[in-house]
C-alpha cells in the first residue's frame, strides 16, 4: 500500500527538485621521491529533511548527468529529471522523515527557483559588485573552525559540516577532508601574494581547477557567502587573461574569468599557474552552507573547460613531482579514522598492500578515468557481466549501472527488491559481499556503504547504493564513492593508467 508523504516532507522533496534538476552545480609506479600528498577532509550534511527514495533519485539524476557529459551525450532535459522525482512522490509506508527546510544534499537551502544556466546568472548580474571583497581580505574562517573541529566528536564536526582530516602520514602531504556523510573530500591549498588559505572539493571528474572571484555574484542575488575570494585587492600577483569559461557539474554551475596568479599544493609552489575565478554561481556553490571556495578537477586536462593543465599536470611539467600522478585514500566517516589523503606524485605505500596493487589502462580518449572491469560477484558467485568498464568518479556518490545489469546485481542478494524506477532496496542486515574486479584483483564493498539510507522506519529494508540509469543499453559503469572508500586509488596521466590497491 502507498501512503502519501508528510506536507512538509513532499514540500521539501518539491523545492529540491528544482535545485537538483537545474542545469546550471597502470603499470604500478615506482615510489617517488618527489611527491606531495594532502589530507582529504570530509563534509557532513543532515539528510534527514528529505525522504531516502527522493535522496537516491536526487542522487541517480546527478550520476546521469555527469554519466552524460563524460559520455559526450545530451544530458537528460530538466523536465525529464523532474519526472523522476515526481514519480517517487508517493512512497512506501513507514514514511521518513518529519521534516524541516533546512540543508540539502547539494549544500544548499531550499529556494523557489533555480536559474536555468550560469550563464543567465552572469548576464543578469548587475549588482553588488566588490561585494565580497571585504571576505577576500578578511582571512575567513577555515583555521579555526577545522582546529575546533579537529578536536570534537564526529556527531559535532557533523553539524558544523565539515570533518578535518587528520595529520597525514606521507612527506608533503595534505588530508582529505570527511564533508558530511561522506558526500565529499576537501583539501586545503594556498592562492595568491601573500598566500592564503582555499579549502577546495577533489574532483576526480572534471578538469577545473577554480575560486570565486571578488566580485562573484550569486545566481540566488548577492555576493557567493562566507568564502574565500581572489582578485587584485587579496593578491599582488593576480592576473586576469581576459578570457572567460564555464563549467556545469551534475550539481551546479560556475562561469568567469580565466587568470594567473601563484598557487602553492602542499609547500610545491607554481608561480603564475593558470586557472579560473567565478564571477557567477549556482547557490549549489555560493550559500553559506557550502563549506569549500573552489573546486579542483583531477581528470585529463584535455577536459578542461578552460584549456589550461590541471595542478598536478603543471606540477609534473615543472619537475616538482616526477609523474603527473595524484592518488587517494578516501576515509569513511563512520570508521572515526578520517584519515584520508590525496598524494600528487606518488602512491603512499602505507595506506595500501603493496601484493594486491593492479595497474590497467585508461580506455577513455575524454579525459576521464575509466577502467575495463573483469567481473561483478556477489559472495563469491560470478553474476555473468563480463566486458564492463567502469569510469571511476570522486564526485559521484552511488554506483550507477545499466538497468540490466543492476537487476543482475540485486537477483544475487538474498532479499533484494526493485523498486521500479532504477533504485533498489535490500535487507539492512545483508551481509551479502558484492565486489569488482579489475586486472584478476577483487575488490569487496564494505556492507555499510552497500547501504545508502533506511528506507522506511520498518529497519528492515534499507535502499542499496547500486541504482540503475537510463545508460541506453552500453556496458559502462559510472563507479562513485560507494566503491571508492573500499580502495587506494591513483591516476597517472603520464602514462594515461589507473592504479586500485586494497587498503590496510
């Protein structure tokens, strides 16, 4: 029997809509010498406003229209994203949650409307200007709110949005920052003449690297929030290019100017490096609530929007590292480690055995970074999916497969139920052991990232974190964090390979 949703449940999950369906946010390398790791510091967002099923289709809409762009394809129009979330409009008994309107999976409050591209923003925006210059000046607030939160427990560091990585334990190296539960990874660099610090969201799938600008306008009115911003009053070294760019993610959009200006990643310093500043934003990245000022792409620079190289491809050129590698150590937050890192140059050998490290070939010829995978078992039994590939996304939450081979998946775990429209529920006491297998090595997902969210307040079903997407029949797999946080992964762009290891 289907039960209708709470008003202010089915009023929420309404207003997201808009927001979420807007179109504007290896050969195994030796060990380096020359390597620079950051600590991956991870955000924490409450999601307990919208109900599981309108949060997994948020969250399929998104993969489908990074799936799009990285496939060269026409992005699923808005009305068709809306329809996907209309249909989940009216849920299974048991209804989650009571609701308030407060923080949204993309970071961002509830709003009336999104604008349909940046670019409209941009156009739009006639007011305000130097607005956030007193921000670009003032210092902002990262230190001592990451110290502060350093300290505290994880149900703290939830609330203020952000888990700080631990002190890494590789030379030259920076933690990857937990943002919510486990819906990003930060890092913090330095910008500018005197440097200052950015805390910035690692993006293995896209090529960008960028800030707001001083004059950054939001597309919701106003200047971009409580950030960090670059321009000539913060930076005697800055330098606009006069030349322009934009760039739309699976949530949120950015478009402005292409500058140079000095950038130092973990003490290696690039002087005058070419990069982007946003003078407009979507509301995914200027709201307050949004806890990073930029975005670093870490695929192929032949991706880029901006036709520049990324960080680590301008660290390697400049003989700071010895390849353009960057790898990751993606913490969990509910293991209470957060001791996730991202490594340019090199592979931390402690975080991974060495016995299981497998190197393959990257078949994209787009910039991103995908991987033939050999096969899909669950507890060990071979579902039959040979002749996969799997584009492997730090951006990406889920895991996102061809309907076909979803429901091969979930046939294989006791208990498992489509629920019709791409999602999947299973038993939340599964133990069931799904893994993929690139280059001969299995690698198994941990039973707690199988699990997405509760899927009603029965605890007996809980919605699985492997959906289904409109793929149009092709035997790609769009691989996100779901799988990530089960292993070491690295990218080398030199020799165009990708490295997975089982983590220690």
């Amino acid at each position: 029997m289907q039960l209708a949703l709470s008003f202010t449940t089915l009023l929420a999950s309404v207003l997201y809509v808009l927001s979420v369906t807007s179109s504007g946010v290896e050969a195994a390398p030796a060990k380096r010498s020359r390597s620079v790791t950051l600590p991956l510091t991870r955000l924490h967002q409450n999601r307990g406003d919208v109900h599981p099923q309108v949060l997994l289709q948020q969250h399929i809409n998104r993969s489908l229209k990074r799936f799009a762009r990285m496939k060269g394809r026409a992005a699923p129009s808005r009305r068709e994203l809306e329809e996907n979330i209309e249909k989940r409009m009216f849920v299974p008994s048991g209804v989650l949650p009571s609701a308030s309107l407060d923080k949204r999976y993309n970071r961002n409050g509830s709003k009336e409307r999104v604008k349909d591209s940046v670019q409209d923003t941009a156009t739009a925006l006639t007011k305000g200007k130097g607005k956030n210059q007193a921000a670009a000046k003032g210092g902002k607030k990262h230190k001592q709110q990451q110290a502060g939160a350093a300290d505290s427990s994880n149900a703290t560091a939830a609330a203020d949005g952000v888990t700080v990585a631990d002190t890494p334990t590789a030379d030259n190296s920076l933690g990857l920052d937990i943002e919510a539960k486990d819906v990003g990874y930060l890092a913090t660099i330095q910008m500018g003449t005197p440097p200052r610090d950015f805390l910035i969201l690692m993006d293995s799938g896209s090529a960008d690297l960028w800030v707001g600008a001083e004059d950054c306008q939001s597309e919701a009115g106003g200047g971009c929030g409580n950030h960090q911003f670059l321009g000539t009053q913060s930076s005697s070294s800055f330098q606009d290019l006069g030349q322009q760019f934009q760039v739309t993610y699976g949530t949120g959009a950015v478009a402005g100017n292409i500058i140079q200006d000095d950038i130092s990643v973990a003490g290696l310093a690039l002087a005058g490096h070419s990069f982007g500043v946003a003078t407009a934003e979507t509301e995914d990245f200027s709201s307050d609530s949004v806890p990073f000022d930029g975005l670093m792409g870490l695929a192929q620079s032949t991706l880029s929007q901006q036709g520049v190289l990324t960080p680590v491809e301008a660290l390697a050129k400049a003989g700071l590292i010895s390849d353009a590698i960057t790898s990751y150590k993606i913490s969990r937050l509910a293991d209470n480690k957060n001791d996730g890192e991202i490594t340019f140059g090199a592979l931390d050998e402690t975080k991974f055995d060495p016995k299981t490290l497998v190197t393959f070939d990257n078949v994209a010829d787009n910039g991103f970074w995908e991987g033939a995978m050999d096969s899909v078992t669950v507890d060990g039994q071979d579902t039959g999916l040979q002749g996969r590939s799997a584009i492997l996304d730090t951006g990406t939450t889920l895991i996102v497969a061809p309907q076909a081979d979803a429901e091969a998946v979930h046939a294989a775990i006791p208990g498992a139920q489509s629920d019709g429209q791409g999602g999947f529920t299973i038993p939340c006491n599964t133990n069931a052991s799904v893994a993929l297998t690139f280059s001969g090595q299995d690698f198994a997902i941990d039973t707690r990232d199988l699990i997405f969210a509760q899927a009603d307040n029965s605890g007996q079903d809980c919605v699985s974190g492997i959906s289904a997407g409109n793929i149009d029949g092709d035997k790609v797999w769009l691989v996100g964090d779901v799988f990530l946080k089960n292993a070491y992964f690295s990218t080398d762009v030199t020799k165009n390979q990708i490295s997975l290891a089982k983590l220690v």
